[in-house]
C-alpha cells in the first residue's frame, strides 16, 4: 500500500530577504514535497517524474532518496534542464514564485515512461495541477489518472494553482475540472476555490461550486486557508477543524505537508487497496484533516521544503 507522486520536482532557490538579496538551494517540487512529507511520515512513497541529466537533477534525486523516497519511476532526459523557481518571502512568510519553468525537464514525461507496475502494485496516485500547463504533460497527467482508476487506485488532487506557469489562462479550467472528475481527494485553498466559482460559475455561490465539485464523485474535498479553519466536505457532510496557531516564517511547503500528512494518514488507518472503495465518516475525516493540519503547522515554522516537512515523531502521535 504505497503512494505515488507524479509530477515536477525542481530547485528553490529561497531569497533570504536583505538587500543585496541571496537565494539558497533547496529541493521541491510539489509532488517531490508531497511524497517526501509521506516518506517521513514512514509510509512508502515513491516519485515519478523526468529531470534534467544535469546537476539540479542529480541533486534533487540524492536530496529524494536521502528523504526515504523510492525513485525507481525516476526518468531523465538531456533534452531540457531541471526546472527552477526562485521563492522571495515577505515578513509573515508568505512567498512569491519567479518560475525558469518552460522549457523544463519535467514536461517531458510521456505516456510511454510509465511502468505498468506503477498502477498495478500501489494503492494511491497524487498529482497537481503544475503537469497540465502544456498539452503534452496534461495529456500525459490524464492517462495516469485514468490508469489509477482503472486499476482502483486512490486518486488525490492538490490544485496548487501557479497562474504564472501557465502561457494562456484559457485551458486552465477545462483541465482541472477534468482532473476533479477523475479524484476521489481534492484538496483547494481559499484562493483556488474562488478562482473555481468566480471563472467556472459566473453569477453562482461558492456553495454551488462545492457542489459542482462533490457532483463528480469526489468522496473528501478539502478547503485550506492559511491559518483559518479546514473546510472539509463529504458526499453527505461537511465540518471546520482549526489550525494550529504559529508564527509562519516560511509557507512554501505547507500545502504539501499538509497533503503528505494527510494521505500517510489515509494509508495507514484506511488501507486503501484497489479492492476497497474509500469512504470515511465525518468523525474520521475531521481526525485526518486535524493531523494534517499540524504537519502543515509544523512546516511553515522551518525553512525550504524537503528540509521543513515533519516526520511523525515531529507530530508527537
């Protein structure tokens, strides 16, 4: 009962915030956060994905391996180099993101890259929405969505929402909405949703698009907002659980965190396998999103990605 991480892994390069400013390498990615947060929740975990054959890529696949992370779908190209994104914060940790992001290695992995083995022998696929920014890597993104499926995989969609990755707005929609259709986990934050309602349903509530999202089989929907409650939603239920309060000086893998905590969280007292449909109870799911919770709490309390995500002793339970 693994989990697999598909999608862009690339450097941060974190701004220390003084002028004359300097930035400090850090491993990321999205997806490469996430199955790092679960592999140090002690949950196997492995990351699928292509990286540049060059230095960057060299180093993020020691940084995921010496994270616990099992690289075997790991691919390498020496067509384009390994992505960067150079990450600014303002005082209370928020971070702004300037993407060399295309051309990038990442966006290269092709339908033809993928094991059999990798649908067949794992319980959960993870993905966001940075490998639907092209056609070729959404295409590529959608087959591995329906192959989970198919296989009965879990399936858990982060939106992660990076406007300035996009060349044109005008497939944005389109994509993601396709990728809800095919999740079982959605996770938005405040932001992405009203970009959903605002965008997708024009003249609509938020509650109308929620409900657009359940409407597509989606079985746990997730709503983060900074250090504001956890909106959880269930096919039949909904609830709110707090956030734990701390002072942020770094946000940049918080998401992940959470999303990692989460799906650890998920695997271990839920087991999913391909035989077992996922459903939770209200109860279960506010114990899952609690626990998430503090995962993201504890990140954005450290600096980087890798090097902020907690382990499970990290959580005290």
């Amino acid at each position: 009962m693994a989990l697999v991480c598909f999608g862009e892994a690339l450097i941060d390069f974190l701004s220390d915030g003084k002028t004359p400013e300097s930035f400090t390498k850090y491993a990321g990615g999205a997806p490469a956060n996430v199955a790092v947060a679960a592999a140090k929740q002690g949950v196997d975990a492995y990351f699928c994905g292509m990286l540049g054959n060059d230095m960057f890529g060299q180093f993020l696949a020691e940084e995921l391996q010496a994270n616990g992370v099992n690289t075997r779908y790991l691919e390498y190209t020496d067509k384009a180099k390994t992505a960067l994104a150079f990450v600014s914060l303002d005082k209370q940790g928020e971070r702004s993101f300037s993407f060399y992001r295309p051309p990038a290695a990442d966006l290269l992995f092709r339908q033809t890259h993928f094991s059999d083995d990798m649908f067949t022998e794992h319980s959960v696929l993870h993905i966001c929405s940075n490998s639907l920014t092209e056609e070729n890597i959404y295409k590529t993104t959608v087959y591995a969505l329906e192959h989970a499926r198919a296989n009965n995989m879990l399936v858990s969609f982060d939106m992660n929402l990076r406007l300035n990755l996009w060349s044109s707005t005008a497939h944005i929609l389109d994509r993601v909405w396709h990728c809800i259709a095919l999740s079982d986990v959605v996770k938005l934050s405040r932001e992405e949703l009203e970009y959903l309602n605002a965008n997708s349903h024009s003249g609509k509530t938020e509650a109308q698009t929620i409900a657009a999202i359940m409407d597509k089989q989606t079985q746990l929907l997730l709503i983060t907002d900074g250090a504001n409650p956890v909106e959880i939603y269930l096919p039949n239920d909904s609830a709110k659980v707090a956030a734990p309060n701390v002072v942020a000086v770094d946000t940049t893998a918080a998401g992940d965190a959470f999303v990692g905590g989460l799906l650890a969280e998920i695997i271990r007292k839920f087991k999913p396998t391909r035989d077992i449909e996922f459903a939770i109870s209200l109860d279960e799911a506010k114990g899952l999103v609690a626990y998430a919770a503090k995962c993201g709490a504890f990140a954005v309390q450290r600096y980087g990605a890798f090097a902020a995500l907690p382990s499970k002793a990290d959580i005290g339970e």
